[in-house]
C-alpha cells in the first residue's frame, strides 16, 4: 500500500466533516485505530480498507494512491459534472440536488429561467 494511504485517509474524512471517532464508528474500530491508520503506524487490512472506501465515499484504489489501471469518468449529478460534490455535507448536496432538479424541470417545460425561493 501507498505511504500516501494515511494521508488519504485523514484528507477524505476531514472533506466529510468526519471526526476519527466518527470515522471509526463507521467502520467498526475505534479513534485509536483510525488514527493509527492515518499516522501510517498501522495499514488497514483489505476489509477495513474496504469499510474506509465505503464510509468515505470513494474506492480502496482512490485511499491507497493506486488508481492507475481505473480511469473514470468525471462525477455527475443530473447529467452536470461537477467537482467535489461527494465532500459537501449531506445538507449542502440535498440543496444542489434539489437546485438541479429545479433546472432540469424548467428545461423539459421549455423555461429558460426558474426562480429559486429560500
């Protein structure tokens, strides 16, 4: 495993808000564990690598740095790339989704523009 791996790690949580403590209730382990696993001090087995993955909304090649024979396509919401959208918190994403939504109803109505209310 990449010597990046930890670095990953603690990078994907801190993008999730995520406290270790959190991370590692997730996962089924405890702060301790996960902090080893972000300090390189421990690398996580398959299965835990698998668990983090899962938990922090990416792949085990994406934690590991070993990404090399995946090339993907750019993430989508609605059809739209975008960047980062996995690392908003859940209420910033449901307000995207809901926006997107918005847009696409306004486009299949034949409206060029939709006004949004707070």
């Amino acid at each position: 495993m990449s010597a990046n791996i930890g670095i990953n790690i603690r990078n994907a949580r801190k993008a999730l808000h995520l406290s270790q403590e959190e991370l590692g209730e997730m996962i089924g382990a405890n702060r301790v564990t996960i902090s080893r696993y972000e300090t390189c001090e421990y690398n996580p087995s398959l299965p835990a690598l698998k668990r983090l993955a899962e938990a922090l909304q990416t792949t085990p090649a994406e934690l590991s740095g070993d990404d090399s024979d995946t090339k993907k396509e750019p993430a989508t919401v609605g059809g739209f790339p975008i960047e980062g959208y996995l690392q908003l918190i859940p209420e910033n994403r449901k307000k995207i989704d809901e926006l997107i939504a918005l847009y696409v109803s306004a486009q299949s109505d034949g409206q060029s523009h939709a006004s949004v209310q707070e």
